[in-house]
C-alpha cells in the first residue's frame, strides 16, 4: 500500500507555500494567498490566481494572507489553502493520507505548533512533523548538522527572520524576529509616501525591492520607473526610484535584522563561535537574494557568509531530506513522533 501514499514536505511560509514530494521533488510553489466572496464565503481562487487579485477586488471579493509573520493568523482559511495545494499534488482519490513534514518558525509556540498540526490533519494529512525552519534550510542546503561542530543559519522568509546556531542535530542559540520580507516591502511603501507623496501598493514595493533593492552600495545604482497615485492630486504619476533610495527605505529593517544576528552570536557557547568564523554564516530564504545583504552582514560580523543553493526552497529540500530520515533531527528540534 506504501506506493498510493505520497509523504509530502511543506515549507508553510508567510509569503509562499512549497511542496515538496518524495521522489519528485518541490512540485508546487504558489503564493499564500486566498480570495474569498465575503458574501457567501466561497473561495473564489487560491495561490497564484489569488496574489493576482490583491488590490484589485471589488467589495465583496477580499484577497487574504491566511499567514502573518510565520504564523496562521486565520485557521479556518489556512485549512481550506492547505487542502487545496495537498489535494493538487497528492489528487482527490487517495487511499492513504499523506504523511507531512511542515517547516516553521523556530519562534513559534507550542500553541501555534498545535495550530499548524491541526490544520495538516484537518487538511488530509497524518502524523505531522513540525521541524524549525532553520534546521530544515540547513538540511535543505546540504549542511551536516549531526556532527559536534557549530553552524549558523540566518532564514529570511516573508513574514520571519529566523537566526540559529545548530549542533548535534538540534538548536543550541537562537531568536525570531518578525521582521523580514513582508516588512521589507511596507517600509518601501512608507518611504514612498513620506519621500514622493506617492502611494503605492505592496505587489509595487515587492517590485522594487527584488529589481533595484540592496543592502549594501553597488559600483553602479539603478533605477525604476513605478506608478502610483499622487497623494496629492489623487491622480495616477510616474516616478523614478533609485536603489540608493531603496536601500534607505530597508535600512532600518536590514538594521534589525543584523542586531539579531549579532546577539545570537553573543550567546553562542566560545567553541561554536570558532566554528562559525571558519564556516561562515549561512543565508537561506528569499531575504537571502536581497543584493548585498551578505557583503553588509559579513562586514558587521567579521565573518564569511554564505548564500545557500536554492535559497528561496531550502526549507522545502530539508522537509524532502526529513521524510527519508527523521532520525536526522536531534533533541533539540520541535519534532513530533513519526511512527
């Protein structure tokens, strides 16, 4: 019976939903997104339709984010998101329900643990494993995390940046803070409102931030021209943004963002710290792409970093990586039984 079931990895993100299939691979990657009619309480699309529609609804259509800042915000809707991506990829007639490995938050509490278990179950799936994000972007990126030796993973995700030192399989520093992808793009939005009387919406800022946006100064700046309505006029104006600009608007949450790195690193027992020099930091998620961002963390910390393969999926490969091996998570993470 072991071949009709197919055990599944989940990166439950606050921006994207991956999964991860055994044997095939990340076969779906969609936004977290869901629009319902407010009226009959239909789901009117989900994932990529849905981010469609952001901004863009009539009245009675609301587009929601089920997720904020690593944690499910809406119960009810994120059982609805994950039964429709489990049924795409496992289909409709099953015989067995889908074993799942759910990556989240190293912050998360146990009653959000709970949460997300139950909505797994809810959704179809059996026997959750709830594993912390930055031990599953390790496993993901090929990092040994079994051996004695101190690594340092900084996952920048949509709605959390997760900062954690791993040894012996488990966690042995670490912090999450919800400051990250989401808050990237509201700060861009700010900026453009107090700097060019100028509103724009989030899907522009997210825009912005992925063409032009950096950490650290580049040898040449960019531009981008963007619409959006003249705060003043409340007509439709084009302007032209620079990454300089940019990078101002981020400075504050980058800021943030390296502090959390910074006091991890202060608590770190001596001997992991000395592996960490050697190693390096490792960056995973999608706040990893961010220009510069390496260059400017390895400047403040004195010390190599390094931007993981597939950074944005990490997560979802160390969920694939989990369900061949359990065992491979120590003590210290938040695991469930998987008999």
């Amino acid at each position: 019976m072991a071949p009709l079931r197919k055990d599944i990895g989940i990166d439950l993100g606050t921006a994207n939903v991956l999964v991860y299939v055994k044997g095939k691979g990340i076969v779906l990657q969609e936004p977290s997104v869901v629009a319902i009619d407010t009226n009959t309480n239909e789901i009117k699309a989900i994932g990529a339709d849905a981010r469609a529609m952001l901004g863009r609804t009539p009245g009675n259509i609301q587009a929601i984010r089920p997720l904020r800042d690593g944690v499910i915000s809406d119960f009810k809707i994120t059982e609805r998101m994950l039964k429709y991506f489990i049924a795409k990829v496992c289909g409709n007639k099953r015989f067995l329900r889908p074993r799942v490995v759910v990556g989240i938050p190293s912050g998360a509490t146990e009653v959000e643990k709970r949460a997300v278990e139950q909505a797994v179950l809810s959704a179809g799936g059996t026997n959750p494993v709830i594993v912390e994000e930055p031990v599953a972007a390790a496993i993901g990126a090929g990092i040994d995390i079994t051996q004695p030796t101190g690594n340092m993973v900084v996952d920048i995700g949509g709605g959390t940046t997760d900062v954690a030192v791993l040894s012996l399989g488990g966690i042995v520093e670490s912090i999450s803070i919800k400051i990250a992808g989401d808050r990237f793009d509201e700060s861009i939005v700010r900026y453009m409102r107090k700097s060019h009387n100028v509103l724009i919406g989030e899907r522009t800022a997210e825009d912005l931030k992925i063409n032009i946006g950096s950490a650290y100064p580049a040898e040449e700046e960019t531009t981008m021209d963007i619409r959006g309505r003249d705060l003043l006029s409340g007509l439709p104006k084009t302007i032209t943004v620079t990454s300089e600009e940019i990078r101002i608007a981020l400075s504050d949450n980058i800021g943030a963002v390296i502090n959390a790195i910074h006091g991890v690193l202060e608590r770190t027992p001596p001997e992991l710290a000395a592996d960490i020099s050697d190693t390096g930091i490792y960056l995973a998620g999608g706040g990893a792409l961010l220009k510069g961002l390496d260059i400017l963390i390895s400047d403040r910390m004195g010390v190599p970093v390094n931007i993981v393969e597939n950074a944005e999926s990490s997560v979802a490969f160390g969920t694939g990586k989990i369900l061949d091996n359990v065992h491979i998570l120590g003590s210290g993470t938040g695991k469930k039984s998987y008999d």
